[in-house]
C-alpha cells in the first residue's frame, strides 16, 4: 500500500508540475513532500482533499490514506434521500409508554 501512496504523491507533483509547485500550492514545506514520496510520512488527512482537488480526482483520498480514509470520509450511500425514505417515519418510536 505504501507504494500507492507514493506513487499518487509522485503523480500528484506531475500534475502540478513538481514537488516544490504542490508544496507551495499546499502550503507545506518541500521537504515535506519529499517525505511523502519517499514513504518516510504519510499523507496527512488536512492535505488529501487539498491533493485531490488539484488533481481533479485522478488521485483519491483512498490513494493517500489506504488504510483509514473510510474513517474520515465515510461512504456517501449512507446519506443518500433514499436511505432516509426507507422505512416510515415514527415519531412515538422509543417511546416509553
């Protein structure tokens, strides 16, 4: 996984045209990106939406964070108007008569 995540930091710095242009688009340090290309650090969770943005989605959050995006971006299917509308709405349920 680690290799994923390296790679889409690596395509992520193409698309914007080096290490040093993502930095400064990021507001991090160089270096800072070249930890993340290295696999020396990852991609830290207030940088992912920043990364996918600029690279109009080719990179995902589930790119930079493999192991715990789900965690932070939960998936949409959840809050979706159909899931709500499944069952009736009840307003005495839980009630304790």
């Amino acid at each position: 996984m680690k290799t994923v995540v390296i790679a889409s930091v690596e395509y992520a710095c193409q698309v914007v045209g080096s290490q040093r242009a993502l930095a400064k688009l990021l507001g991090v340090s160089p270096g800072l990106i070249y930890q993340w290309t290295a696999g020396i650090r990852g991609v830290s969770i207030r940088h992912c939406q920043a990364i996918v943005e600029l690279t109009n989605g080719h990179v995902t959050v589930q790119d930079l964070r493999p192991y715990d995006w789900h965690l932070v971006w939960p998936a949409a299917d959840c809050t979706t108007t159909k899931h709500f509308h499944i069952s009736r709405y009840d307003p005495n349920e839980g009630n304790v008569s």
